[in-house]
C-alpha cells in the first residue's frame, strides 16, 4: 500500500500537470464531499519535508530522532 504522502504527491503532480488550483474530494460513491486546493496540498508537503530534514539534522548531529 502506498503512503498518503506518495498519494498527495501523485494529487499535486496531476494539479500541476493539467494547470489546476483545486480538485474535487469524492467519497466511495463519487458524491463530492470537498474541495482540494494546490495551497493545502503544497502546505503539507511542505511541512513532510521540513520534519524530514529535522530528522536527519538532529541525527547527523547526534542527538537523536525527534
């Protein structure tokens, strides 16, 4: 199974694919229960990547994982 990460990855890659700024959220029966915006997809990926890079600082340096 792929992550969530991987998964908004893939939703960010087709937003920016076909120059769209938000994507419909549809539950298992296709009703539209929302709407996606490339800002709240980039935010969270932005975030992800952040605390990775903490991580790795904080274990190159010695102290530890978070």
């Amino acid at each position: 199974m792929r992550s969530w990460t991987s998964r908004l990855q893939d939703v960010s890659d087709l937003m920016r694919d076909r120059h769209l700024k938000n994507i419909p959220v549809v539950d298992g029966d296709n009703r539209p229960i929302g709407v996606l915006t490339a800002r709240a997809v980039l935010s969270v990926l932005l975030s992800d990547v952040e605390y990775e890079e903490a991580q790795l600082v904080d274990y190159v340096k010695g102290v530890g994982y978070r």
